[in-house]
C-alpha cells in the first residue's frame, strides 16, 4: 500500500498529494503521515517547493476533514437508525459523540496532530452533535497546521534516513491511537464510577 501511494505521489505530485491526504483524513486508512515525510524529505532536496506541498496538503487535509464533518451532521439520523440492531456500536457512538461535546475545540485540535489516529472519528461525532461549523473549522485548521508543519519538516531534517523514520511513525501512529482508546475508555468508566457513588448517596 504505501509503496503504492508514494508511486502514484511520483507521478502527479502536488495535486495526488491533495486527493490522498483528503482521503486519509476522511478516515480511509492510508500512509498520509509517510507520504508527508516523503514530501518534506523531496522538497529538502530540491525537488519541490514547501509552501507548494504544503498548501496542498493543507487543502486536502481540511477538505477530508468537512467531508467527515458533512457526513455526520446531514446522514447523522440516517446512520442513527440503521444502527439499531447493533446496540453495542450505537452505545460507543454515543458516547463518542459525547465526548466530542465535553471537550469540543480542544478534541478537534488534538486530534488533527496528537492524536491523530482518532481524527477520522472526532470529524464525524463533531457533525453529529451540530458543533458549530465555524469553531470545527478554526480548530481544524490549527491543528492540521501542527502535523503538516510537523511532518513536513520532520522528512527534511531527516531526508537521508526517511526510511527509519517512517517506520518509527508508523509504530508510533499505533501506539498513540491505543493510547488515545485506553484514555476515553478510562475517563468513561471514571465518570460512571462517580455516577454510582453519586446515586449511592442520595438514598
């Protein structure tokens, strides 16, 4: 797969680095952290200008992200009603969506760059609790500024090993997508161990 993305990349440049970052952030699982290492390490070397790929990604990064955003906030009720017969999955959306409303603008913005394998989710559960379009697109954009920034400077300064260094990120997407699970799994069951504890004093 990820040789494949950096082949079509090669070929239509800018423009693939557009559609596949988009792709990626609108929660089709691909190489867009490799392919952005790849980009830095190419421009550092003269083949591409930084601002060219990196408003590129930008764009393609931000559109991936409202497209998840459309998808939740206008097919929300249609999803809602198909999930009835797996009442597991509705409950975890549920919650999700939930946690999106705690947290609101700082869930969106850690999600674009620290904790960016769950991006895809927090688009959607944004959309489906109506957080206000403009608030998305402002943390949206600050984020994906940070892991842009981020990756594309990375692949620069460490253009002569992008090799070792894309296999350390891509271990590292895991781990931090693990971690960000574990954390929401542990602060719902802290809120409801603080719920029983709170019904158990009011008898």
């Amino acid at each position: 797969m990820t040789e494949t993305i950096l082949s079509i990349f090669s070929i239509y440049g800018a423009p693939a680095l557009f559609v596949i970052v988009a792709a990626g952030q609108f929660g089709i699982p691909l190489p867009t952290s490799i392919l952005l290492l790849t980009a830095g390490a190419l421009q550092a070397n003269g083949d591409l200008s930084f601002w060219q790929i990196f408003i590129w990604a930008l764009a393609g990064a931000v559109t991936g992200d409202h497209l998840g955003y459309a998808t939740g906030r206008f097919a929300g009720a249609a999803m809602r009603d198909n999930l009835d017969r797996w009442p597991k999955l509705r409950n975890s959306l549920d919650k999700a969506e939930a946690l999106t409303r705690k947290w609101g603008d700082g869930s969106i913005f850690l999600s674009r760059w620290l904790f960016s394998p769950v991006g895809p989710y927090v688009n959607l559960t944004s959309g489906l609790s109506v957080h206000p379009l403009y608030r998305f697109t402002f943390a949206d954009i600050a984020g994906e500024v940070i892991w842009i920034g981020g990756y594309l400077s990375l692949g620069a300064l460490f253009a002569e090993s992008i090799g070792e260094i894309a296999d350390i990120v891509a271990n590292a997407a895991w781990m931090i997508g693990a971690g960000a699970i574990t954390f929401i799994l542990g602060w719902q069951l802290l809120v409801r161990i603080r719920r029983i504890k709170a019904a158990g004093k009011t008898r």
